[in-house]
C-alpha cells in the first residue's frame, strides 16, 4: 500500500484484518452465515448459541468441529433435541454484515425479544471504570496492527481486564467473549463489561442474555437499547472515555 501524509507518500507493507464468511450448522442443519475475523471460533459459536436464545445453558451448545474451507468457515454445533423449537424460532438464512446482530429474522418477533431480567451483579467505581478502559486499549493486539476491530473485555470488580476478544464485528466480539467467559470459568455477576462500540440493541441484548449487569461502551447508546437495558436491570454507560462517562440506566451499580 502507499501511505499519504501531506506532499509525502511512502510505498510499506500494511496488515489487513481477515473477514471470513462463518457457518453455523446447528444438529446438522444450516442456520446463519456471518462475516467474521477467523479466530476463537469456538467462543464465537457458544457465545452466538447463548446471547442468541438457542440454548439456555452455554454447556447445551457443543461444538463438534470446525472446518475451514476454500469459502469460508463452517462451525459445526451440536444442541439438545428439546432445543429445537428454540432454533426454529431464530431460525435465519443470510449472509450478514460483520456482526449482524438481528439482520435476517424472518419474524419481528423474532428480531426483538427480551432476555431475563439480570442479577443483582457488582458496583463499579469510577476507578476501576478507567483502570478497565484504559487496560482494554493495550489489549488489542489485532486492532493495534491493522486499525480495523472491535474488542469486547470482561473487567473485574478492581477494573483489571481478564479477558478481551477483538472482531471485525462489534457483536462478533462480544459473542466470543461470552464464550471465553464461559470456558474460563468466570461468573458473569462478578464483573463488567467494557467494549470499544456503540451500545445498540443487540449488544445490550446480548449482555443480558448471558447474565451481565454492568455494560460500559465508548461511544453512544443507542434508544432501542436503552429500553431494553431499562427493563432487563442493565447498567448502561455510554461515552466512556478517560474524561468520564454518561450513565443512562440503573446508576445503583455505579459507586459514584
């Protein structure tokens, strides 16, 4: 690539972020094709099940193989019969853009649908708020090479990050962290979530569906999300920046 600055331009070898078209196959049978970075696969395709309302329990949603091919990926999922009527009811048949999060419901009831309310989950202090930000964007070494992913991170109660997943899809990101929390065994109540996005609907969703109480985003929320955050029980920050943050929904779980 040739890199212009000004009156200079420089020829130099750049990394480009990979965006692969990845299957699901639930109990053998196609279900949703999304445009995704070709990584933590595994994570993606609990996380997907679980923030999706296929399953219920993360461990129902056992992931028999992964298979890359000329196309794409192809990631084969494995769900209890009793689940079925589950899919069926999610069930979509697109090629979606990186994260697609509701693109492709046949129904708008489908596409719209309220998780459980959350836990009780933990109180933040604005501390550990920015101990987490600032932690998240040292941990994105995709993002920090090629300028073009999401990252989704899990914070402890002292803002340590524990986990990050990055994404060419904001909802990609947060999908395999689900997953990644789930196969390392952390509690969902016991931290937050901090992710380098918007907070729309589906990441709202997507957090309450797998039990988190506490979602800080970098940029705006957006309305959608904020009524379902209001009726789920989930703390929603937007514009969390160094310089402070806006709580827009149950501010009990921020220590202020």
């Amino acid at each position: 690539m040739v890199r212009v600055r000004g009156e200079t331009a420089e020829a130099r070898v750049d990394e480009i972020a990979e965006e692969v078209p990845v299957a699901f196959v639930y109990n053998d049978a196609p279900f949703a094709v999304m445009m995704a970075t070709p990584c933590d696969l595994a994570d993606f395709a609990q996380g997907f099940a679980l923030s999706e309302g296929i399953v219920e329990v993360i461990d129902d949603a056992r992931v028999e193989s992964i298979e890359h091919l000329l196309e794409g990926v192809e990631v084969r999922v494995r769900i209890p019969p009793q689940r079925e009527q589950a899919l069926q009811r999610r069930r979509r048949s697109m090629s979606g853009r990186s994260g697609c999060g509701v693109c492709g419901s046949e129904l708008l009831e489908a596409a719209l649908r309220d998780p459980a309310p959350v836990g009780p989950g933990i109180v933040v202090t604005p501390g550990a708020l920015q101990r987490a930000l600032r932690a998240l964007r040292a941990a994105q070494p995709l993002g920090a090479r090629t300028g073009a992913t999401h990252a989704a991170g899990w914070a402890l109660a002292d803002g340590e990050i524990a986990l990050v997943r990055e994404d060419v899809g904001r909802h990609n990101a947060l999908d395999k962290l689900i997953g990644a929390m789930h196969r390392a065994g952390f509690d969902p109540q016991a931290g937050f979530l901090v992710v380098t996005s918007r907070a729309s609907y589906e990441m709202a969703m997507k957090a309450a569906s797998a039990g988190i109480a506490f979602l800080a985003a970098i940029s705006a929320p957006t309305a959608l999300a904020l009524s379902l955050a209001q009726r789920t029980g989930l703390t929603l920050l937007g514009f969390a920046r160094d310089d402070g943050y806006a709580v827009y929904t149950h501010p009990q779980r921020l220590d202020r």
